[in-house]
C-alpha cells in the first residue's frame, strides 16, 4: 500500500489544483476575508446561505498550496450541510490540528480534510491550513 503521507500529499496537491470552488459566488450572502500576514495567503470566502443550510460556497484570493487545498477540500465538505453541521466540522478540524482529536474513525468524517493532520508536525504550515476554517467560523458564527 502506498505511504499515507505520500497520499495525503496527493491529494492536498489534488486539491490546490481544483478550481471548481475558487470563483467569485454572485449570490453569496455572507462574504468574509481571511489573510495570513506570515505567508502571504490570502482568501475572501463567500458563502449562500437560506433556511439554515449551507447551499453554496466559493473562495478567491492566492496563497500557498496547503492554504488553497485546504479551502477547496473545505468547500466540499460544508456544501449542503447546516450551519450548525458546519461549524461543528470546523471545530473537528481545529481540534484535529491542534491534535486534541486524534481517533481515525471520528476524524473520517472530514473527508480530505484528514489529509490535512500531519500539518500539526510544521508550526509554520499550521496557519495556512486553518485559514479558510478560521474564517468560515468567524462568517458563520457573525451571522447566525
């Protein structure tokens, strides 16, 4: 079987190369913008929500590979959930980061996000990878 950090690798790099969610979002609802003053990524996240549901998002901006990867794989993951679905998947994410959550099966619901975990063992990285998650929640939670 191939190495999981070779695979995590791929798909992180999958990832930075999709542009299906980086586009302006014309109906959006909620706009908020994220920026790393230590590397530079900087992102504006839009999101469509009604009813309580996330029914749309999509980012634009530039950054480091890990920082697009991870906004994009994060887009995936919200898309049709609730808000409240969401920003529980953002604590997940968070936590897993910060490893207070470590156990594979619970972490399985993110998707390709779990991908993300070994980014825990680069300080320097850790920024770039919670950057759209930091500001999803701030988006969200401004607008509950």
């Amino acid at each position: 079987m191939e190495n999981m950090n070779e695979l995590y690798s791929d798909i992180i790099l999958e990832h930075n190369q999709c542009q299906e969610n980086k586009h302006p979002l014309a109906d959006a609802n909620i706009h908020e913008h994220g920026h790393n003053p230590s590397c530079g990524d900087d992102i504006t996240l839009q999101v469509k929500v009604a009813n309580g549901m996330i029914q749309d998002a999509a980012y634009t901006g530039q950054g480091c590979a890990i920082s697009q990867a991870s906004a994009d794989i994060m887009i995936d993951l919200i898309k049709e959930k609730s808000v409240s679905e969401a920003l529980r998947l953002v604590k997940l994410f968070l936590d897993m980061i910060k490893r207070e959550v470590t156990d594979e099966d619970t972490l399985e619901e993110l998707e390709d996000a779990i991908a993300l975990k070994n980014i825990s063992n680069m300080p320097a990285r850790v920024k770039c990878a919670v950057l759209a998650w930091h500001t999803l929640q701030e988006a969200l939670e401004k607008n509950k």
